[in-house]
C-alpha cells in the first residue's frame, strides 16, 4: 500500500522504480535501504481458488472503497502527514485543490533532502533545489497518500473482506476504522481510518498475516475545505528559472509486444500498464530498453523491471524485504529481473519464477 507512490535506485535494478509505498518520490532521498540479502528460492505453487462473495458484498466494499477514492480526489485541503517503515520515519506537508476534472497537488519534503514535488493531472515536475535540477514526466497517478486505490477493479472483493473496528480521532477529526483482510496468502491487509463526513482517508497502515503492522501513514494535522489556490499553486510549478530541466521519456507499450510473457497468472492481480524506459548510461549500443511491467489487484501493487543483463552491474541474485515492500532479484536468460512489490515475498517469488522469454 501507499501513501506515497516513490521508487529508488535499486543496486543492479532497472533503474528508477515507480511503486506505491509509504515513502515520499523517488528523487526525495528519505527511502533508507536496510537491506537484509537472502537467497532466493523457487516459488511455491498457487493457492487454490476462492468463494466469490456475494452480490452485497461485493457492492458494499466498492461502494466504499469509491467513496474513500473520490474524496481523496474532489476534497481541497492541506495537511502534515508523517510515514513509518522498515525502522525509518519521514514526513512531509501536502496541499490539494480540485476544480471540475482539473487536480494540482503540491507536496515539501520535511525530512530528508529538500524537495518539491508538484502534479497537474498526470504531469509531474520534481524540484531538486540542491542539484539545481527539476525533473518533468507524465504519470497516470502519483498516488499520494492519502489515496487508497489502485485502480477501479470490482473484483476487489473476491481477494478482501472488511471488518468494522469503532471509531478514533486522528488529526482532530472522527474517523471510522475499517480493516480490509485478504482472502489467501498472497497479499497484506490494510487497517484504514476515514474522515466521518465524507470519507477521506486520514490514516493507514499495512498489515501482515499476523496482523503487525509493517508500514504506517498518518495526518499529523489536516485541514479540510482549506483556501488552495489553484492558479497558485500553478504558478509555482511553472518558477523553473535557474533549473537544468530533466525530462525522463517513458513510451507506452505491451510485454508481449517486447518478447515476455506472464506464463502462469498471480490470483487477483491485473496487468496495469507497461513502458519502455531510457537505457542506463553504461549500457551497450544496441541494447533492449528497460522495460517495466505493472501488475494490481486493486489494492497492492508489484513492477516487473526486466533489462539486459550487465555482469558489471548486476550483482548476485537475492531478495529483499524493507517494512511491507518486498524485492527480489534474479538473471532470466540474458536478462535482469527486478520484482518489487508491496506484497508478501511468496507472491513476488510466483511472478519472478512465471515470467518468461517468448520463443
């Protein structure tokens, strides 16, 4: 799960990963990588399948999880939010205004190194101010706590069920507690607490099988309906002056298109989307571009990076695990795959042993 959607430099990875996460973007430099290396092992055999739910059920969650969706998105506010994982904490302010389709967010790093980070729909301008250096990218979601969703999947309901928890305040307002607890081994639970009157989602917290919480995203202090300007907040990200602007190219595309295959599905996980990146600086004329490939249930998310493989770069094959995101590296024929996903490590081991080369 995320508060915020960020993405590192992974020693030997496919570059900069975009993933949900509790941790500010990727360039924000907060992420602290306590990395614990083991050996990675061939991943078990899928789970069998599960009841479907019912109608009602099904219906009630949607309708919910929409609601939490659509006041992250249509409600102005600013507010302080503080983030917990993996032993490291890091805060950040975030102020959002919404008029008709349009959406400006504008988040300041408070920990770590400064930075500035700016959406206007789907463009996204990163302000590095002690590099002097401003990245400018499209994105379909930055997905910036305090959202929730990662797509509008009805079939949520066939991997998770909600359970009621009372009411609590958190940043001074009524929230009701709700915990979504999955249906088989293959993702973490979520315990959510949700403004009273409309729904926002004020607080968050990923939850493992024996429900100890992993990750955590909170508001310090919110104000809703707050006087965000817009236009403002426009103008600010427009101030480039004095910048080396960097503009990243990601071209959409299909893994099948690019040779690779998902022979063996992961239960309740969609692919999402698929983009081609630009080819680290080393690599050799010639080579394949990094290619990442995004899957979903709705909820959790997991990024396959596939690159060629650089006997240089590329260190030894392991996994990883930092609070709920889970990692894990191995060589696929000629190529270097990187599976990094907030789910539990035996789900990440399923789609690194499933994919494929196509012949």
């Amino acid at each position: 799960m995320q508060a915020v959607k960020a993405g590192f430099d992974l020693p030997g990875s496919a570059g900069r990963v975009k993933r949900r996460t509790w941790r500010i973007w990727p360039c924000a430099g907060v992420a602290l990588l306590a990395m614990n290396f083991v050996a990675a092992q061939t991943p078990p055999a899928g789970p069998a399948p599960l009841p479907a739910p019912s109608s009602a059920e099904a219906r009630g969650i949607n309708d919910w999880l929409m609601r939490m969706h659509e006041a992250s998105k249509k409600q102005a506010y600013i507010g302080t939010y503080v983030v917990s994982s993996g032993g490291s904490i890091s805060s950040g302010k975030i102020w959002h205004v919404c008029e008709g389709n349009q959406q400006v967010e504008r988040v300041e790093t408070l920990t770590g190194a400064p930075r500035s980070i700016f959406r206007h729909n789907d463009r996204v301008v990163t302000f590095m101010p002690e590099h002097k250096v401003v990245r400018t990218e499209k994105r379909e979601s930055l997905g910036l706590f305090p959202e929730l969703l990662q797509s509008t999947d009805n079939r949520i309901a066939e991997f998770y069920k909600v359970r009621q928890e009372g009411v609590e305040r958190v940043a001074g307002l009524e929230a009701d507690i709700v915990v979504l607890v999955p249906k088989d081994a293959m993702r973490f639970g979520y315990r959510v607490w949700t403004e009273q009157k409309n729904g926002m989602v004020v607080k968050l917290q990923t939850l493992d099988a024996d429900g100890k919480v992993l990750e955590q995203a909170a508001f310090s202090e919110l104000q809703l309906d707050a006087p965000v300007k817009m236009d403002k907040l426009l103008s600010m990200m427009g101030k480039v002056d004095g910048y080396k602007i960097e503009k990243p190219v990601l071209v959409k595309t299909t893994a099948s298109a690019e040779g690779w295959v998902l022979k063996t599905p992961v239960a309740g996980f969609a692919p999402m989307s698929c983009y081609k990146r630009p080819a680290v600086a080393s690599a050799a004329p010639g080579a394949d571009e990094p290619l990442q490939w995004i899957f979903s249930d709705g909820l959790a998310s997991v990024s396959l990076f596939v690159e060629p493989y650089d006997r240089q770069r590329h260190e030894k094959e392991a996994s990883m695990s930092l609070g709920a995101t889970q990692t894990m590296t191995k060589q696929v024929g000629s190529y270097w795959l990187t599976v990094m996903g907030e789910v539990p490590m035996k789900t990440i081991k399923m789609f690194a042993g499933g994919l494929e080369r196509k012949k």
